[in-house]
C-alpha cells in the first residue's frame, strides 16, 4: 500500500486540543510566571482545588511512580 491510498474511517474524529501556548518572551513581557498566570486569570488555590476533584485513580501510585522514574532514567 503506498501512501496515496491511504484510508481513514469516517468515524474517525480528530483531536481538538482548546490549549495555547505562550513563549517565554510572552510571560516575562507579563511581568514573570505569577503576574502572567494572575492576568490569566489562573491561581495556585484552583489548581489546588481542579487537583482535589480529580478521582484517585488519576494519580499513579508509590510502585507506578517508581517503574515510571526508572523507565525515564534508564531512557537518558
């Protein structure tokens, strides 16, 4: 199969992802990270709170933590 009959389901939905980056020049311009993430209207207490509401299940635990760390270090 070459790549011009390349075929996708029509099902298929594409990723949107809602995200914007910003460089670094565009935070510093901000006045740094605290004066940025307050003009965006973003706090250390809802990400407190958005990290509260997540299931428990979200998090990786104490084994899965330390298989994950050793993956990465051994991928360096």
């Amino acid at each position: 199969m070459g790549k011009n009959n390349i075929k996708t389901s029509e099902d298929a939905e594409m990723p949107s992802f809602n995200y914007k980056s910003y460089s670094i020049d565009e935070i510093l311009a901000a006045g740094g990270t605290t004066a940025f993430a307050d003009k965006m209207g973003k706090s250390a207490k809802a990400l407190e709170d958005a990290l509260k509401r997540l299931p428990k299940d979200a998090f990786l635990t104490e084994e899965e933590f330390l298989k994950a760390m050793e993956t990465l270090n051994e991928s360096k």
